[in-house]
C-alpha cells in the first residue's frame, strides 16, 4: 500500500486508476494547477535545475528521493499515510467506534469548510513566497524554499483529492475557488489574515515557516485525530513534509542570531546602527519580527471561547494534536480557566479547545527561542529573545483590537499606538531589511546577514550547487 505509482498521470497510492470517474475528474484539476504554478509560483526559475525531494513512499524511513528536478515538472500527487488498522474515533462522543470511511452527511458542510481553510493556505504560502527567488542569501537557501514551495503545492493536492473523492461537485467547486483566490488580493483573497500579509524578504520568510508553518503543524496534528480517516491519513503524511519547513524556520533564524553574534563580536559592539552598518540584523529588529509573525499566528487558532471547536471536537471531526496524550478524550465535565480583557473566567473545557492549542504551540515556538537565547548568554550578551503575549496584537478574539504591549498588559490606546513602532517592524526597519537582501548565488556563498548552515542537504557540503541556474 506504501508504495507510490509513477506510472499514472498523477502519482498516487490511493488506486486512482479504480476510480476512473474521480481520475478523469483530477486529470482536468491537474491542468489548473499547473497554470496556478505557472502563474502564481515561484517567479522566473522554471528553467532551473533544483535540487529537490521528491515522495517515493510514505514510510517513516527512506520515504524520498532526491534529485536535479525543473520545478513545473516536479511530481505532484495524492499520498496518504497507511491505514491503521481497526482505527476507532479517539476522542467526543462517539469515542471508541469504528473511524468513518465516507463522511456521515451531517457532517459533510463542516468537515468541507475545515478541509477548505486547510487547502486555502497551502497554494497562499506559495503566493506570500513567489518573488523570494530574486534575494536569496545562497543557493542552499534557494533550494530549501523552492521545496518548502513544491510541497505546499503537494498539500493542495492532498485536500484537493478529498474534496474530489468525497464531496462530489461541491468538491470540484471548491478546488477551482482553491486556485481562484490569491494571497493579498482586493478582491478575492486567500480566507486567513495571515496568508495575505505579503512575506517580501528573507527574514519574514524564516519567521512565516518558525511560526505559521508550526500552525500548519498543529492544524495538522488536530486532523490527523479526526474520524474521517481518509483525511487522518493525508495529515498524517503531510506532517512528515511540513518538518522540513519548520527545519529552514528554525534554522534560518538561528543563523541569523549567529551571524549578528559573530558582527557583534567583531565591532565589539551592541550598537544596532554598527551592527547595521556591518550588514547584519541587529537582535532588537529580530525581535520585532518575531512580535509580528507570532501574533500574526496566533490568531489562526480562533477566539478563545469557540462553540465550533466545541462540536468539531465533540463530533469527532478535529481532535486536540497529540490527542493521546491527555487522559480525558470527552472532556464534558471539565472546566478551564482563561484569562479574558474581564478578568478570570471559568469556561467548559470544550469550549476552549483554540485556547488549548494555542497554549501547546506556544510551548513549541519556545523550543527556538532558548536554543538562540542560550548562544546569546553564551556570548555574553544581556538581550533576550521572548515571544509575544498571547493577547498583543489580536485580531480574533477576545483580544481582538485591545490594546495589550507585548508583555500582556492592558495599556491606555494612546500609548499603545505610540509605541506600536517599538514593537513590531517600523517601514524603517523594513526598508533596512529590504536593504539587505541581495541575491547570492555562489555556490557555498551567503549573505551578509546569515550565518552559513551546520550542515548540507542530504548530506551534500553546504558549497553544493542546489539550484543549477539556467
Ligand atoms: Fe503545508
Ligand atoms: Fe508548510
């Protein structure tokens, strides 16, 4: 069942060819999307040679291939996870009973729009990233974006399959609207506020895949929990891609921290105009970055209080991530208390599910932050890296529109617009970021601002030649 047919228009292990209604029904997507790539991926590397992975497999072990590969021609298909067997539901009210093959109709609206927001923002990065080419600080970072890119192009086949082989017409309707909407567009853009913020340099694009491909992990994670086994199994696979984007977040940013250290200790200087002046991102305008990108973020997971993540969970439709790792998986007698713009509130557990999530994530994202804050002290420097309050910069929620400083505090809204500047980037400090990005294209070269990676790709030196430019 692991293994992946090539052979077939659109490389699959779901037995396309069994299906012919649903194939031809995908054989005329396929054109659609290759005119989305065409028009809406990256910009001008069509002719490239990249060095990209390619899925041959969906075991843990030696699941891809890697090779020189043109990204229009690039392998896009359908992969699940294999089936585990006598799967039962493992959370709501249904918990112990078999998993559910086809969807039950009461279900059907709902798990389409939960399959449509996850769809929606996987061709969106792809937008956000397309002119990233043009200033990559090496080839090795070329290359690592270019497959960040191809395999959020993969996650869209994944739900664009289900909504084909489950949704009937409505499916179709919806994986056209897919490639109909764009990221940051007037008229018809991407349905999150976060796939619209345009990500035009570098160092937005390592806090994007640190912060919001980390969302995508635990959208993930909760889908993967879910009773519609067939989308189970495709998140189930799609995780063991979305690692690799967190691996160039993490590390991307991690560079950056180590080439400032590494200014500041040539210049013997904290000053952020010297370190500026050297070509390197000082730790004060880091910081705002990561402001902006975590708050940015953190809104995906909803409001607070949330009736729909309460029936989702209860209905067994979206599970909390690791889900077999609490104890309570029905959670109907069990209260939590938030923290709200009112003061302390006792909620019902079920209804605080985002809330929950949130929490998990944030405990991830700090996963980073005291990697680079440790080779911070280790330098000796007093600055450190935090991450945002969860109630700074909301637009969702509770929180939403409140003006709240970084540290949590309810402020007066004079002063919080007063300082706004200090917090996140300013267009000064944009433009200054801007200003460093220049594309570097020698093979084992990088830019100014970043330090060079540990390790290659697959085991190749870091000075391999990921993208053949033609
Ligand atoms: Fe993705
Ligand atoms: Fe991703």
């Amino acid at each position: 069942m692991s293994g992946i047919n090539y052979s077939d228009k659109i490389p699959n292990n779901v037995n396309l060819v069994s299906d012919r209604t649903l194939q031809r029904a995908l054989e005329h997507w396929q054109p659609h999307f290759l005119q989305w790539w065409h028009e809406m991926g990256p910009s001008d590397f069509e002719a490239s040679d990249v060095y990209l992975r390619t899925a041959v497999s969906v075991d843990a072990q030696g699941w891809a291939q890697y090779g020189a590969v043109k990204m229009p021609d690039y392998r896009w298909g359908i992969f699940l996870a294999d089936p585990v067997q006598d799967r039962k539901i493992g959370f709501g009210d249904q918990m112990g009973q078999p998993v559910w093959q086809q969807i039950p109709g009461e279900y059907r609206s709902t798990l389409r729009r939960l399959i449509v927001t996850q769809g929606d923002t996987e061709p969106a990065s792809v937008e956000q990233q397309r002119l990233l080419g043009h200033t990559c600080p090496s080839l090795y970072d070329l290359r690592n974006l270019f497959q960040v890119n191809v395999e959020e192009g993969r996650h869209l086949w994944a739900m664009v399959y289900l909504l084909h082989a489950h949704f009937g017409r409505d499916g179709r309707e919806e994986a056209e609207e897919l490639l109909a909407r764009h990221s940051g567009d007037a008229d018809k853009p991407r349905i999150l506020t976060t796939f619209n913020e345009p990500v035009t340099d570098w160092l937005s694009f390592f806090c994007f895949t640190y912060f919001t491909d980390r969302d995508g992990k635990y959208q993930l994670k909760s889908l993967a929990e879910s009773a519609f086994d067939p989308l189970s199994r495709t998140c189930r696979f799609m995780l063991t891609e979305e690692a690799h984007h967190m691996f160039v977040g993490e590390t991307g940013l991690g560079r950056v921290v180590k080439r400032t250290l590494e200014v500041m200790k040539e210049i013997g200087s904290d000053d952020p105009a010297r370190i500026r002046a050297a070509g390197a991102i000082d730790l004060p305008t880091l910081q705002k970055y990561l402001n902006f990108w975590c708050s940015s973020s953190l809104d995906l997971f909803g409001s607070e209080i949330s009736s729909n993540s309460a029936a989702n969970f209860a209905h067994g439709l979206k599970g909390r991530p690791d889900e077999s790792q609490y104890e309570d998986h029905v959670l109907r007698d069990k209260n939590m208390k938030l923290r709200m713009p009112e003061g302390v509130q006792d909620v019902p557990m079920l209804n605080a599910l985002n809330e929950i999530m949130r929490e998990s994530y944030l405990k991830d994202c700090e996963i980073g932050l005291k990697r680079w804050n440790r080779a911070i002290e280790r330098a000796g420097h007093a600055f450190r890296l935090t991450l945002p309050a969860p109630q700074f910069r909301r637009s969702i929620g509770a929180w939403a529109g409140l003006p709240v400083d970084p540290t949590g505090n309810l402020i007066d809204k004079k002063i919080f617009e007063n300082q706004l500047a200090d917090w996140i980037p300013s267009e000064a400090d944009k433009a200054f970021v801007r200003s460093l990005m220049r594309k570097v294209i020698e093979p084992g070269k990088m830019a100014s601002w970043v330090a060079p990676p540990e390790r290659g790709i697959n085991n190749l030196p870091v000075e391999y030649e990921y993208v053949k430019l033609h």
